[in-house]
C-alpha cells in the first residue's frame, strides 16, 4: 500500500505442481531472449515509463488537483509528464480525472480509442474508479466498465502528491512489462 | 439565538403580487407569504399575459429570470394538481425578486413557454422539460439538454427510481456482487 | 487516358449527412452549403471542462454557436433528495468545485431559513473569511487557466503557486485542500486552530501585491489587448434578459452584487465596493474580477480584524449536538444525539430560495421541505448555467480564436452547468 492507499494488483503466474523453481512467465522468456534483447527491452520500457506524456482528460474536480499536480508546487514533468496532450494521438497515457456521466462514457472510449498503442489508464479518484459519492442514474460506477484501468488512485480529490505516487506505481508497471514488438 | 431573522427581513414578491392583482386579477389564482417570501399562484392561461407585465411594468420591471423548475406532488392527485411549475424573477432596478407558481396535472403537463419574454427561460425551460417532463409550448426546440438525448424517463420525478449500483456489504454479496468480482483467496503474491 | 468529366453538383448521397461523428445524439442543421460545421467536442482543452460546441463558421466566422451540455450530469438535485441535510453538504462541495464553500453557505443558509435558525456572529465571520479566500483562489485559478487559454503560460504558474497557499489555509482548518464541507447547518465544523490568524494575516498582507504582479504580466499587454478589447461584448439589456450576473453581469455595467443587494452571514458589516465594467467586452470582465480580488481581500482583513469570540455553532438543539457531558448523564441528550446523528433534523414544511455571490455570479438554492429530514425538492440555480446560454449571442460573428477568449471570460463550470 503506497501513499494514499494506490495499490496495483499484480498475482504472479505460477504452474506450481512440478518441481520447477519459481519463475514468473517473463523471467523463462527472457532468460531465453538471452541478455541483448533483455537489455533492449528494458531500455524501451524505460524511454516509455520515463515520458508518459498524458492526454487532457480532466473532466470535474479531479482535474483541477490534476492541475494543480501539473503545476508550480507539485511538479509532474519532475517524473517526465511534461506536457498535457491535448490531442488523444500524441499521448501515451490517460488520466481519467473526474466522474463520467452517461453522456460522456462513449466520448471515454472514443478518445480511449484514438490513442495509439502502448498506452495506459489510470483512473484518478473515486468517481472514475468506482463512481464515487454518486450511486446514481446518471454516473458511470467506474470507467473500469469503459476502458481498462491500470492504477487505481482512491481519493475525493486524491492529493497530488497521491497522484505522483499513481504515476510512479504506473512507471513501476510499465518496467515489469515486456514491450510487444520485442517479444518472440 | 435571538431574534429570528425572518421577523427584521422585508418581505420579498409583493411588489409582483401586488401589480398582477391590481392589473390582471384574473391571473392570480391566490397569494401566499411564508418566510419573508410571497408567492403569486398565476394560472396556466394567462402566464405569458402576466410575465410580459412584470417585465415591462416600470413598477415592476422583472428583467432577470432566475430559474424555471417544477416540483413533483404525486400525493396530492386528484385533489390538486400534481406539479408545481415554479418561476422566480429578479428586479434589478426595484431588488426584489418574486415567485409565481403554476399548478400543471399529471395528464396534461403543458405550460406555455417564456422564452419570447426573457431569452434566459429558453435552457431553464429544456432544463425542466429534460427532468420532469413538463412540456413548455411554443418553446422553438424543447429538446433534453442535460441527460443523452434517447434517454427514457425524467429523473426527477418521484416515481423514478434512480440506482447506480448495489454496495456490496459482507452480508449481501451473493446478490450484490457478480461472481467474479467477490473477494477470493488469490494464490502468490498480491498487493 | 479519360477525359475527366465536366464539374457537375456533387452526388446525392454526400450532400446528406450521413457521415455522422461517434457523438450522433445532435442533429446538425445545415443552414446553406457555405458554412462549415466544427465540433469543439468534450475533451477539448479550452473548454474549461467537458463542455461541446456546435459551431458553424464561415471560413473563421463564427455564424451560429450551439453549445451541447451535459456531459458532467451528475444528477445532484435527486441525490438531495436521497439524503439528510446534514449528508447534503458534502454533495454540494462537488457542484461548483472551484468554490466549494459557496456551494455550502448557499445551502446551509437556506436550511437556517427554513428552520428559523441565526448562527452565531462568529460562525457568520468565519464563514464571510472562508467564502472570500475561496474568492481569490477561483478568481486566480480562472485568471491562470484564461491566460493559458490565449498562449500566455506564466500566468498559470505565478496563479496556482498564489492559490496553493489559500489551499493550505484550506488544509489546516479541515485537512481536505479542495472540498472541505467546513460550513454546515447550523455554523461551522469547528472552531479554527490558532495558526489559522498567522495564515490569513500572511495571505491579506502578501497578496495585493502578488495580485499587482499577476495585473503587470496582462493588462497593459498588447497582445492580451488585442484579444479582448471589443470581443466578445454584451449589453446590459442582453445580459438580464439572459440572466447572466457576477462579473458577467457587471462587467456590462450593471451594479449588482448579491453581498450588497442582499446582504447574508454579516456582509452589511464590511466596507468595500462591487467593480463594474464599462464596455462589456472580456477585457471589462478580466478587470472587474482582478478588482474583485483586491475587494475580498480587504473584506478578509475587516472580518479578521473584528473577529468576534464564542461558538460557531448555533445552540438551537434543534440542529446542534448536545454538549459532551450532558450526553454522559442525561438519557433524553444522548436519544436526541443519537437521533441527530442517524436521522438528522426535521424543518418544517416550505421552501425558500437563498441566493449567494459566488465567484460566478448568484449561486441560489430553492429549498422545498415537506417537513422530513430530507429535503423534498432542492433546486440549485447555477450561474454559469445561466452564463453560458448568453455565449451564443456573445459570439456570433466573432473568429473562432475568440470563440476561446469568451469561453474564458465567462468563467465556466461544468459542474455547475450540468449539476
């Protein structure tokens, strides 16, 4: 459990009958790329997780801790977000900061959409990742029914330091993942 | 703590009550005064008679509108009608503010619309037709303005049951969690 | 090799529009071939939230503007209806989230009236100390974001770090930053800590000046001039008629302000004045909320300065707890505490409509109560709802680079407009 409570569910794959040591899926498959391509990889994931550049996706009071997270005192371009996309196609991860009426979830898979892959969601406070205080007609409880979500970040605002800590859980994914273009 | 506010404050709306009494008494349906307020019940017929005065009358001159909205009464069919279609109005020029109320029922939600006489009414108008369903005629696009425009039902209503989603307690999970998303013992490492 | 055709009409099945965006739930009027349909969609970032316009443009021209809303209904006004007055509070932080505590005094004043209750002076003052700093917070927030809209970026920095300190004050007294619920019915939550004097004394001493740098970087800028001298303008006449009030309503000259026409929580107290614009371009709208500014800051030093001592909260045991030993002794406090907590209280049947000067304009709440502990009807008159439905009129015939300078200048929330 990080600050704020973020936390990124991570079960480790395991055969488990026969007496093979312990090894995750992507330890045997790297240990059968061999170290170049290890290296590689992990070279690509760290140019990914060190400039995850967001696409504006503010919609209520989220979005303002958001920017607040953007701006002088809580710097997030300090963890490489540096600029905001405001165009869905240049950006690499996005920030659902808000709650998601009915209206809009289709406007969420759309932008959702338009992003090229690789690309990554974190759902910013407890409207986007559950619905929040609003169990209601007109909420979306969660976007995790409309886009899959990689971090979870708890909070009604969440902090922005809580918010850095989604980022950095997120940079912390993405080096344990294995970029798709390298893999046999 | 003392005296109570509403004893030292002017009554509001009675310059509005007063003038459609004096000018249009066939528009008002009857008067009432509660918390320094005084509200002017007109009739459905004669609003548009009523509203264009209140706003051009120089000892009125209500430019502003506020808000348009109803109010949802089921209980009190047939006795009396089931919606109460509220208007308040601002004079800048006087600082007062009235309220007329129009009493619509449930089989014929239609009132004609103002938006010819203050162009704020014309979203508050949209803005009630889209909750409640009261129909303002003569409104030139009554079409929903807040909720997707296939939507079914007006959320506002009393009898609209508005319900996100079950919350999931440990005594209620067999109905209010799918089976896949109840809390299991997951093997290796979770965190 | 073909010879091509002669230019002939364009087929019959382009002319209608088939070709629909994702976001088909309008129906696109075409008013002649010349004009072009442009859809500022929801995610846009100077939109100032979820907001989608619908604009047909002649070459730049904007010719018709339709906004699309609704894109944040949060549907507030039945979750008032599902809850006690009490719960009500920290729903109605969430509406206008740029101001939170306004959102709360509206309410929680309409609630008082509606139960006959005054809360104490000191209540009133500290409620006049939040809602103001809450003022100048909105008002840098909105100065950061317009001027980041027209390409200028320091602002936005120079703002926000100004506004983090209103945030902290924020901070100590309730522990959230943003949506704190400080104000209840009946008073306050509690009584403010002793650093809180040091803090706002701090904040009322720094910030003129702070706020003279913020003008220094804008207002005799030619480029900002260029924007928005003459754009976006609106009369008087027009500004009523839509119902548009707060700096929109007094930057076309019209000299209401709701703290002064209407005075609530002890505003007749302080001394100060409510600016008014001239023109009712954006640039009258920039200058009356950079004096408003400067305003609420003198109305935090006199409400500072005459901070009265005792309780902030009524002793009206209709809403007020029972004190802490006379829970431990008496049967009859603990019963009312419990039924306090659980249920809440019970005003009795009528409604009543309680209007404040948010930094928008006039936040209002009508309040029906059919004498239950839950509100049977509450209705909240938004003022950028109200706002926003003048920004047709504000920007037909402008460019549509201005089209973003007006959305600035009406100063926007989607929370509010949506509900």
């Amino acid at each position: 459990m990080g600050l704020n409570g973020t936390r990124v569910l991570r079960a480790s794959s395991d055969a488990g009958t026969v007496a093979l040591p312990r090894t995750g899926v992507w330890e045997r498959e790297a240990a059968r790329a061999g170290i170049i391509t290890t290296t590689l990889e992990n070279l690509v994931q760290w140019g990914r997780y060190s400039s995850l550049w967001p696409t504006q996706f503010g919609l209520a009071c989220c979005a303002i801790e958001m920017m607040a997270t953007a701006s002088s005192r809580y710097d997030l371009s300090r963890f490489g977000a540096e600029v905001f996309r405001s165009s869905p196609r240049q950006a690499d991860v996005m920030i659902v900061a808000g709650r998601v009426s009915q209206k809009m979830g289709p406007v969420l898979r759309q932008i959702y959409d338009q992003m090229p892959e690789p690309k990554w969601v974190i759902s910013m406070g407890a409207c986007a990742s559950s619905g929040g205080m609003f169990n209601n007609y007109a909420i979306i409880q969660g976007v995790d029914k409309v886009v899959p979500v990689d971090v979870y970040l708890p909070g009604c605002p969440p902090r922005p330091e809580g918010l850095i800590d989604a980022v950095i859980k997120l940079q912390k994914k993405i080096a344990g993942e294995r970029p798709a273009s390298l893999r046999g | 703590m003392g005296l109570s506010p509403d004893a030292a404050r002017p009554v509001s709306g009675t310059r509005a009550a007063n003038l459609l009494t004096r000018e249009l008494p066939d528009s008002v349906a009857r008067r009432s005064v509660a918390e320094s307020e005084e509200i002017t019940w007109v009739q459905r017929e004669s609003l548009v008679q009523a509203a264009t005065l209140l706003r051009d009358h120089p000892d009125a001159a209500y430019t502003m509108p506020v808000f348009v909205t109803a109010v949802d009464w089921p209980d009190r069919e047939p006795e009396e009608p089931r919606y109460d279609v509220v208007y308040e109005l601002r004079s800048l020029q006087h600082n007062d503010t009235c309220r007329l109320i129009v009493q619509v029922p449930d089989d014929d939600p239609r009132v004609p619309s103002l938006e010819s006489v203050w162009a704020g009414m014309d979203w508050h108008e949209r803005e009630c037709y889209d909750l409640l369903g009261i129909v303002f005629e003569g409104h030139h696009d009554l079409r929903r303005i807040l909720l997707p425009l296939d939507w079914e039902g007006h959320p506002l209503r009393k009898d609209y049951v508005s319900f996100g989603e079950p919350i999931a307690f440990t005594h209620n999970l067999e109905w209010a969690l799918p089976e896949a998303e109840r809390p299991r013992d997951l093997p290796g490492e979770t965190r | 090799m073909t010879t091509l055709p002669p230019l002939q009409q364009p087929p019959e099945h382009l002319d209608a529009h088939e070709e629909r965006s994702g976001l088909d739930n309008v129906d696109i009027v075409q008013l002649d071939d010349s004009t072009m349909e442009l859809n500022m969609g929801p995610q846009h970032p100077s939109t100032h939230g979820v907001l989608r316009l619908l604009l047909e443009l002649d070459g730049e021209v904007v010719k018709v503007c339709r906004p699309d809303i609704g894109y944040l209904h949060t549907g507030f006004e039945k979750d008032y209806e599902r809850h006690n007055y009490q719960q009500c509070i920290p729903y109605t932080d969430r509406m206008d989230y740029l101001s939170p505590p306004f959102n709360n005094l509206g309410f929680a004043l309409a609630a008082e009236r509606l139960l006959g209750i005054e809360v104490p002076p000191r209540a009133q003052a500290l409620r006049v100390i939040l809602c103001e700093l809450t003022r100048v917070a909105s008002h840098l927030l909105w100065y950061g974001t317009t001027a980041l809209d027209l390409g200028a970026t320091t602002p936005f920095l120079y703002a926000w770090r100004d506004r983090e300190r209103i945030l902290d004050i924020n901070e100590l007294i309730s522990g959230v930053r943003m949506h704190t619920s400080f104000i209840r019915v009946g008073g306050m939550v509690a009584d403010v800590p002793d650093e809180f004097y040091s803090l706002v004394a701090d904040v009322v001493e720094t910030f003129p000046r702070r706020i003279d740098e913020h003008e220094l970087l804008l207002t005799k800028n030619p480029i900002f001039r260029e924007r928005t001298i003459g754009l976006g303008v609106i009369s008087a006449e027009d500004a009523m008629a839509y119902g548009a009030s707060g700096p929109v309503l007094r930057g076309s000259g019209v000299p209401y302000d709701l703290r002064k026409a209407k005075p609530y929580s002890g505003y007749e107290q302080y001394e100060f004045d409510v600016p008014i614009g001239g023109n009712g371009d954006i640039y009258d709208r920039y200058l009356v909320r950079m004096q408003e500014m400067r305003e609420s800051l003198q109305i935090v030093k006199q409400a500072l300065d005459t901070l009265p001592g005792g309780p902030v909260n009524t002793s009206d045991r209709r809403v007020a707890m029972p004190p802490r030993n006379e829970i431990n002794t008496s049967m009859e406090s603990l019963i009312h505490h419990f039924k306090l907590v659980t249920e809440g209280f019970r005003p009795p049947p009528g409604q009543v409509y309680q209007a404040v000067e948010s930094p928008r304009g006039e936040l209002g709440f009508y309040l029906v109560s059919d004498g239950s502990n839950r509100p049977y009807r509450c209705k909240v008159r938004a003022p950028s709802f109200s706002n926003l439905s003048s920004l047709p009129h504000m920007v037909k015939g402008e460019l549509i680079a201005d089209v973003v300078a007006v959305i600035g200048s009406i100063d926007i929330i989607l929370g509010d407009v949506d509900r």
